[in-house]
C-alpha cells in the first residue's frame, strides 16, 4: 500500500522523555501521502507528545523526524506553513465571530485580505457553518466548534492535517458530519491526514492504516484488514456461535464437536458457544447448523477485528501497571 | 563618497525596519488582532473612562483655582504647568490621578495575555501557525504599549486643551515641551505594569492569580515600600532627637536609596521635577549647597538632566520584566497539562 509513494512524515527511533517518564520511545513511523492514517491509543499513550514532536513544539529527546523532508525542530516555520494542525480541546477567542477567527489564522498566515475573504468564505460553506459565521464563537454547540477548528486548520491550504482527537465530546451525528469531512479531503484532494484517538469505530471507519499506541509504544501497525492477522499469528482460531433456544444450545455443541477442523467447543455464558478451529471455518459452521434445524443468531471470528486487538492490548498494558 | 554612505545607511535602516517589522511574520497579525481587543473590550472602556473623568474633573477644579489665584496675585510663571499639579479643594491634582490609575491601567492590559489564551486553548492554535513564537508575546507587548500610549497623549491633549479654554493663557514653548515629556513618562512608568503583568501572566496559569498578584505588587511598590524604607531607615540607623548631622544625613540617603527601588517613588520624583521647574533637586540637601544660590526655575534640559537616573531606572525595570517573560515564554511547553 505505501509502495513506492512519496512518505511525508517520517520518524525514525524517536523518543521523548520527562524526566523518568518515558512519552514516547523508539517510535518509527511512515506515512505516505494522500494516506488517512490514525493513531489510536488510550489516554495518556504519547500521541499528542508524538504530534508535537511532528510540529516542532516540543523537541525530541533522541531520534529524528522529517515532515515534507524538513526537520520540524529546526525549520518550524516552513513545517507549519504547510502543516495543520487541529489541537485536543481547540479553543477560540469568544468574544470574536466564527468568520473574524479564521481571518485572524489567514492574517498569521500572511494571506493578503482578499484571497483571504473568499478562502474563508468558502471554507465556513464546507463545513456548514456560513449562517452562524458572524455569530460570536461563544453561541457555538462543542459540534460547531470541531468543524470551526476543521475550517481553520484547511485555512492556510495544508498538504498535511494532524487532528488531535477531533471527535471527543461530540454527539454521533456530529462525530460522523466532522469524518464524512474528513475522508472528503482525504479522496478528492490528496490531503494527507494524521488523526489521533481512543475511538475505535472511528478509526476503523476513516483511516487506511493504524497504528496502537500503549505507552509510548507502537504495539501493531498496518492497514486494518492484515492488522488482526498480523497481531494473531500463533493464537489459535476461536470462532463464536449463538444458537436460538437455550435448549438447542447443548445439542449444537455436541453436533459441531463432529466436525473435522474443531478441536473443542466451550460454553460460555447462557448461549454462546466458542468453537476452537484448526481454520477459518465459519461457512461449513454455519450451513452444518442451519442443515440440522438450528436457528442461528450470530457467528463471529473472533481476535481478528480491530477492538479485539484493540481490547487486549488495552488490557496488556493496563495489566503491567 | 557621501552618497555611498547615504546608501550605507539606507540599506542599514532597511534591515533594521524588517527586522522589526515585517520580517518577523505574525507580529503584525498578532499586533493588529490585540489592539482591536483592547479598544473593543468593556475592560480597556471602562478603565479608559474612570480615568478620562477624573483627569477632566482634577484639571476643571484646578483651572477654577488658578484663575481665581491670577487675579489675585498676578503671579504668571509656569501657571500652564499649574494645571496639571495643583490640587483643587478636595480634589487631588492630575499627576495624582494617573499616577495612581496609571498602574491599573497597565495591570489590565496586561494580567491575562499569556495564560488568558491558554486557558481559552487558542495559544495551541496560535503556535501551530507558521510565525516566531517570540511574536506573540512582542506583538501583545507593543499592542499593549501602543494603547496605552494612545490613551495618555489624548488624555494629556483633551485635558491641556480644556485647561487652555478655561484659564485663557497659553503655555509657552518651554511648558509644552514639559509637558509632552511628562506624557512620555506617564506612558513609560505603565508600560513597566503592563510588562509586569505580562510576566505575571507567564508565570501563572490561572488569570485570577496574575491579576491578583499584579495588584498585590502595585499595593506594595505604592503604599507600603515608602513606609517599610522608614522603617528600615530607623532600625538601620537610629536618629534620635541629638542625632549628629552625619546620622541624620545617612538615615534620609538610605530611606531614599530603599523607597527608589520601587517606580512608583522614581515616576513621582520624575513627574515633581518636570512639572514643578522650581524643584532644583531630589533628595536632602546641605545649608552650604544653597548658600549664595539664587532660586529660581530650572531650564528644561537641566530638569532632564535631574531625573535621568530616574527615568533610566524605569526604563531597566520595564525591560527586565518584559526580558524575564519572553525567556520564560519561549522555553514553556505549550501543551495545556
């Protein structure tokens, strides 16, 4: 996937430390363009430490990074002028309309005032906010105030946007507006995007690869679909059944126990059965059930979506504490 | 040759100007978004207001005053200058006003600027644009002083105009000179509170804390280190009722030494000598120094002269507070933890 295309960001062994604590350590990191790529951790993993590093806001305690071939730490300026970047917990000035904030970020960007004016304009329509443009920020919902901070970090025209969590405290409608905008920019305009997040189903949704952060550590990185199969490798296959009727559930034990590639089935809880397989058998498991009369409700294989991995890695780390 | 050394000189003020001015991108930006906030903001109104009334109000009484005190006496020297120090009935002089709300002005401007926009979260949004971090904190800074600059020349102007029309007497080259340096140094002693408040507004992330010690400092600098320097005097060197001259002369150098340190005592010393031209010195003076003196004004340029060390101190102390925020500022983690 990430061939022989052009990587914008790159970082090699980078770690940051304060003090004891280690943020981030040896992280290494390729990200193409045109890429949705997410970094997605728990609270307190080291992706806004990461980010920062990528700004050159905080200096890295060893290691390198190049974003668009610069060194971020020492050329800031062209790094930021090309670079957008949406903070955790955005703020505006409140006292100041959605449209005279933007203009300010256009101002620091030495936009001249009409090119200004129209980008602006344009971009308060692509995010949907052109009724409320001259209303003062502090009238905006939380969900207005994400796609106001989308509006400003696309302001000076970037061919990179990280996005530090930018759906946390939305409503779901407003969380999928904000990402349909997002995977918008990412197709038709080849823009390179950085998204970091605990959310899960999210990332899932938007992003073409991954990488988990526990800790300041990347414990699985690549395109979700080979992410389960890359992580799981030796785990043996488990694949989850549920019959209707707690009656039946004994009975389709016993059936599915004859199958050549199951090992053993386990019951677990009121009516889900684990059947341990040699291979991914989900077909013959379920027109077995459905040719003997059994009604089947659910069938799942399970470690190999991403909030498996996502949930024992959650556990792993917090199990070391 | 001369036109080479024109040239020289050209290129050098060309350097100069971009290296404070364009050069440094999005101290414009910052520069013109803070002095839309001030002149927008009900703070800066209301401030600008309390003083703008009080300083009509002190120079309207004095006015009244001095025009009874001519026509009485017939005495005309420096009466322009009269205007702004002396004391109605129970009103306090001019300089009294912006000495005193001068500091609150600058406190107000100031206290929030740094941790104000932490707070908001902008100051994130703010370093991620392609400017120097530096022109944040120089651009509120010079925002800051441009207002307050602003706001003291039109005050100065309103209110010598006003007492231009009352009194009906116009004051001489050497008064207005006077006059507009007293301006410049009102606008100097509030920009050292507004570059406390700015450091004040580094050091703490809450803006009720800088707020609070801003005010703390001003009651201290301004009430209390005139006393304490008695105090201190006293126990240092006690001077009884029989004390020796020499006693008495170390006890008054030292109070004055101690009360200097702070700018209230330099601003008013300064504001003394250059409004009241007859004031010839600062400080205690020996029988055999005025003996044989004849009294009289002192030309502007020696008055200039008396207070220099005065205003250099508040100059130093400006740029130290302003020095100590800008470093502190610049190796501070911008991240909001």
């Amino acid at each position: 996937m990430t061939g022989n295309r052009e990587h914008v960001i790159r970082t090699e062994n980078l770690t940051k430390r304060y003090g004891q604590l280690v943020a981030v350590k040896d992280l290494n990191l390729e990200i193409a363009r045109g890429e949705v790529f997410g970094l997605l951790g728990p609270n307190g993993a080291g992706k806004t430490t990461t980010i920062l590093m990528l700004l050159g806001l905080t200096e890295p305690t060893a290691g390198s990074v190049r974003v668009l071939g610069r060194d971020p730490a020492r050329e800031a300026l062209a790094v930021k002028a090309r670079v957008g970047y949406l903070p955790e917990d955005v703020g505006f000035y409140e006292h100041l309309t959605g449209r005279q904030n933007l203009m300010y970020t256009a101002d620091l960007n030495g936009l001249d005032p009409a090119e200004a004016t129209r980008r602006v304009e344009r971009l308060l329509g692509q995010v949907g906010l052109s009724e409320v443009a001259d209303k003062r920020v502090e009238q905006y919902s939380h969900g207005m105030r994400q796609r106001l901070g989308l509006a400003d970090v696309l302001v000076k025209d970037p061919e990179i946007i990280i996005l530090d969590e930018p759906t946390q405290g939305i409503d779901p409608e407003g969380a999928e507006e904000l990402l349909a905008l997002i995977r918008d920019l990412s197709r038709n305009r080849g823009m390179t995007v950085l998204i970091s997040s605990h959310l899960l189903d999210q990332m899932q949704r938007i992003c073409d690869r991954v990488a988990i952060f526990v800790r300041g550590e990347v414990v699985a990185e690549g395109p979700i679909e080979t992410l389960g199969r890359q992580v799981m490798r030796g785990e043996p296959l488990i694949v989850e059944v549920e019959v209707a009727g707690p009656d039946d559930v004994d009975e389709a034990a016993r059936s599915l126990a004859g199958l050549p590639e199951v090992q053993a089935v386990d019951r677990s809880g009121e009516n889900l059965l684990l059947v341990r397989c040699s291979a991914d058998v989900r077909e013959h498991i379920a027109s077995h059930l459905i040719q003997r009369g059994f009604s089947l409700r659910h069938l799942r294989l399970r470690g190999y979506e991403l909030s498996d991995i996502y949930m024992r890695y959650f556990r792993g780390g917090e199990g070391h504490v | 040759m001369s036109e080479r050394r024109r040239d020289g000189a050209a290129l050098w003020l060309g350097r100069l100007r971009g290296y404070l001015w364009p050069g440094a991108p999005g101290l414009r930006a910052v520069y013109r978004k803070e002095m839309a906030d001030h002149i927008n903001s009900s703070r800066f109104m209301i401030l600008a207001a309390i003083v703008a009334i009080a300083g009509l109000a002190a120079i309207y009484v004095a006015a009244l005053n001095i025009r009874a005190e001519v026509r009485r006496t017939a005495e005309t020297g420096f009466i322009f200058l009269r205007l702004f120090t002396a004391s109605g009935g129970s009103l306090p002089p001019f300089t009294s006003f912006v000495g005193f709300l001068g500091p609150l002005v600058g406190l107000a401007l100031g206290f929030d600027a740094i941790n104000g926009e932490r707070a908001r979260g902008t100051l994130s949004r703010l370093v991620a644009q392609p400017i120097y971090r530096d022109s944040v904190i120089n651009g509120k800074f010079l925002a800051g002083i441009a207002i307050i600059a602003m706001m003291i020349f039109s005050l100065g102007l309103i209110v010598a105009g006003m007492g231009l029309s009352l009194i009906g007497i116009p004051p001489t080259a050497e008064e207005a000179l006077r006059i507009l340096s007293y301006l410049v140094l009102s606008v100097l002693y509030v920009a050292f509170w507004l570059a406390l408040a700015l450091l004040f507004s580094v050091l703490f992330r809450q803006t009720a804390t800088s707020a609070l010690a801003g005010m703390a400092v001003w009651l201290f600098l301004g009430v209390f280190l005139g006393l304490l320097a008695g105090l201190v005097a006293d126990a240092l060197v006690p001077v009884g009722s029989d004390a020796d001259p020499g006693a008495v002369l170390r006890h008054e150098r030292l109070q004055l030494a101690l009360g200097r340190l702070s700018p209230t005592i330099l601003y008013d010393e300064a504001t003394l000598v250059l409004l009241q031209p007859h004031v010839r010195t600062l400080g205690p003076v020996l029988l055999t120094q005025v003996y044989g003196a004849v009294p009289g004004p002192l030309p502007f340029g020696q008055s200039l002269l008396l207070i220099w060390p005065q205003l250099t101190g508040l100059v130093a102390a400006t740029l130290i507070c302003f020095a100590i925020s800008y470093v502190l500022f610049m190796r501070q983690e911008i991240r909001a933890a």
